[in-house]
C-alpha cells in the first residue's frame, strides 16, 4: 500500500506532510506504530508539533489532533538558523539576522583597519552573514536598506557618536572594480540572484524531489517559466517566483531541433536588446 503522506529526513527531524483528513490521521497513526514495533523505538508526542493551513476547519482540526496525540501548533521561531515560514513574512523575522551584522560590524574597531582591512572584512564576513537566508527567502526593502547602512557605518565610521560625512554614494561603492566601484553587494539585487539560482535548479533538475513536489502543487500541467500561478503561495514560493522574474530576462533556449521552441513566445535570438522576435505577428498556427 503507497504511503499515505510524504516523508522528509532532514537532519534530526522527520516532517511528514499529509492531507488533513481524520482518515490520513488514522493511517498515519497505524504506519507509526507499525513503525515502532518493528524497530523498538518510539514517538514522543509531547515534543511533536503540527501545522495546518490557515483556512483549515476548526472541527478538522480538532478531530485530527485526538487522533495523532498532537496537540502542539507552535514551531520554534528558528529552525536550522532560518525562520520559520509562517504567515507572512515580515521585517520582526529577520531582525535576528541584521542585529548579527550590526553587532559585527561595532565589534571591529574602524581606527585600528585600514581601508583595504575594512573591505575585506566586509567583503568575507558582513555580506556572508545573510547569504544563508537570502538564498531561501525575499527579504524586504527595509531590511536590504538596514544591513547596507550597517556596512555604510561601519565604513565611514563616526566621531563621538555622530555621523561622518558620506563622500560616496553608495551606487559606486556597489559596482565592479573595473567600473570605478568596490564591489560591495548590492543586498536587494543578490538577493534576487540566489533565489533565481533556486528556480534554475528547478528547471535544470526536474527529477529531484524538491523539483517534483513544486511542480504538484504550483503548475502541475505547464512549465515553470510560462506559468501564471495562483494566489495563495508559500514563502519560499514566493521568493522563487521573485527570482524567476530575473531568469526570465537572461534565460535563453538553445535551438538544438527546434522542436520544443515557441517562436513566438520564446527567448531563442541571441543578441543584447530583445531576445524575442519583433515586429507584427502574422495570423499563422505558429506559436
């Protein structure tokens, strides 16, 4: 009999992911115990958790809890050092991370560096704190402007408490070396870069786990760069979607047979200034 749920291992934990259904419940709870028997071990229930979608009904809800013993909703607000996505995400969720840069970032003594020991130190550690969760989730505007300002401080320094003059703006600072700049990271653009890395993966492995379960769930009849997909995403989600948005202008298609290629719709000319075709669309069959 298949499994009625999914199963993720991921480090010290099991996440099971099922439909919220008292029938589920019921087989969830046999294959456990199967479980148990088999290897001798057993599941503490205290120190399990559940969650549920936010439309979910209350009766289901409470019917599926007494089935399972679960009767915690809580998650840690943490979990593998990124928060945990639940509800919206706002600025309060990363507030963690950005107390880490800023407290950094006052640790060194700006006087004691000189100006290529300060842009390595920003270089390797400041603008590596937040690579992890950029990687997963869109951070706001005011967070991206938050952790500049702490690099931008710690840069100019200050004297007695007060703000040092700016004698750069920070648009220079962010551009190559060979463009005039320093190379600093502007936060807002890498952090769509790292989640338009995340939806390359999954358009370059279409086989993985991660690649099928989103397919599933969010365009389980199309194509990942020619889907419009529904309303109620999930963080993660919606960070990918955030990066796709720039693969979108850079992806081009290798002709190869031309089979699979949509003239019409697809990026496929190789040249700086439009990738598509231009002009006025013949009243034709061809995509």
């Amino acid at each position: 009999m298949p499994l009625p749920f999914l199963t993720c291992f991921f480090a010290d934990d099991s996440l099971l992911f099922f439909k919220a259904t008292v029938e589920q419940a019921l087989q969830v709870k046999t294959i456990l115990a199967e479980y148990c028997s088999a290897t001798g071990k057993s599941v503490n229930f205290d120190k399990c958790s559940i969650m549920f979608n936010d439309k979910q009904d209350d009766n289901t809800v409470a019917a599926i809890k007494s089935v399972l013993g679960v009767h915690k909703e809580a998650f840690e607000a943490k979990y593998l050092g990124l928060p945990t996505p639940e509800g919206r995400m706002k600025k309060e969720n990363f507030q963690p991370i950005t107390d880490r840069m800023a407290k950094r970032c006052h640790a060194w003594d700006e006087k004691c560096l000189s100006s290529a020991g300060k842009e390595i130190l920003i270089k390797v550690v400041a603008q590596a704190i937040p690579v992890y969760v950029m990687s997963v989730f869109h951070l706001s505007g005011s967070t991206h402007e938050v952790m500049a300002k702490c690099i931008r401080k710690f840069w100019w320094g200050e004297a007695q408490g007060k703000r040092r003059t700016h004698w750069i703006s920070w648009n220079k600072f962010t551009k190559s070396k060979g463009d005039g700049g320093l190379g600093f990271r502007d936060f807002k653009l890498f952090n769509q870069a790292l989640l338009a890395r995340q939806a390359w993966r999954l358009i370059d492995r279409p086989e993985s786990l991660c690649a099928r379960v989103l397919k599933a769930k969010y365009f389980p009849n199309g194509h990942l760069m020619d889907t419009a997909f529904p309303c109620n995403q999930s963080q993660t989600w919606k960070a990918i979607v955030h990066g796709l948005e720039l693969l979108k202008r850079g992806v081009l298609w290798r002709i190869g047979s031309g089979e699979r290629v949509r003239i019409w719709r697809d990026s496929w000319i190789p040249r700086s200034w439009s990738l598509k075709p231009i002009g006025k669309k013949s009243s034709c069959r061809l995509k």
